[in-house]
C-alpha cells in the first residue's frame, strides 16, 4: 500500500484535520483500450480536533490523472476540489468531507 502512493496532502481546518492520499491502482488498471493506463483513487483521512481524535478512513475512485487543486474549510466539512480525466476532457469534481462521510458533488 505505502509503495502505491503517488502523493499526499494535508490540510487543516478550523475543527477538522484532513489527510488526502493518492493511490495508483496499478498498470492497465484504467480499463482503457490498447494502453496500460493507471487508475488512481483517492484516501481520505479525517479527525475531528481533540486530546484524543478518532480518525476515519474513506476511498473514493477510480479516477484517472486526479490532482487536488483546492481545499475550502466549512467549519464542520472540508470540501476538496480535484481535477481529473474522465476519458475525453479535464473534468472537476468537489468532495464535500465531514467527520463521518463522503459526498461527491460533480
């Protein structure tokens, strides 16, 4: 798992702490025609601030070439904006992160 990871971003909020790791799903995982293209998906890591945080783990995916390129703190959420390919052109898709789910917003 740790050998796979392609990069990783942490980010701090107001009551939130977000760790955001991209995964390669390996060679020809993409699914695509005639190429070995990678798919990757994305790990988030949340915890709420506190002496004793209780951290929660989700993975979204697959998405091919995904980067992250803003992250907006609500208080109680973090939204994440990645940028990504969806086979034909550049596409951005919010992730809208509280301490217990995931919501994906195209």
């Amino acid at each position: 798992m740790i050998g796979s990871i392609d990069s990783y971003k942490p980010f701090a909020g107001r009551q939130l702490y977000l760790s955001t790791f991209i995964t390669s799903n390996g060679s020809g995982s993409a699914n695509m025609p005639e190429t070995d293209e990678t798919s990757f998906n994305i790990l988030l890591c949340v915890a709420h601030y506190d002496q004793q945080p209780d951290y929660k783990l989700f993975s979204i995916g697959p998405f091919l070439y995904p980067k992250i390129i803003e992250n907006r703190d609500s208080g109680d959420s973090i939204t994440v904006v990645i940028q990504h390919f969806d086979g034909e052109k550049k596409r951005k898709t919010e992730i809208i992160v509280t301490e217990t789910n995931v919501k994906l917003v195209p």
